[in-house]
C-alpha cells in the first residue's frame, strides 16, 4: 500500500511509505492496545451483571 505525498503537482501515490516498518510496528501497538481495551470492557461488564445478581440475590432473601 501507497502512501500520500504533497508535491508540486498536487497529491500523488507513492508505492512506497517513507515511514516504513516503524509506522507498521505502531499500528500493530495500536492493534494490540485496542484489544486489550476491548478485553477490559468485558470483564468490566462482566463484574458489572455479577454484582447485580449478586444484589438482587440479596435483595429476594430479604423479603
């Protein structure tokens, strides 16, 4: 994949990135810390519906 470069015509592809393997090591990062974020949001929601069993639970004992 081409990346855009700004020249004296205007926009133009170019078939190879200047940034390079260093810019693809920062997506795959990104990638990494994306699912790790996704991974947490579970668990989270997970805990989150735990406790509320737990509670209503509670709350039929009482009664």
């Amino acid at each position: 994949m081409g990346s855009e470069v700004l020249r004296a015509g205007g926009l133009q592809r170019t078939g190879v990135d200047p940034r390079g393997q260093q810019h693809e090591e920062e997506e795959e990062e990104e990638e990494e810390e994306e699912e790790k974020d996704e991974e947490k949001k579970k668990k989270k929601k997970k805990m989150k519906k735990k406790k509320k069993r737990k509670k209503k639970k509670k709350r039929r004992r009482r009664r």
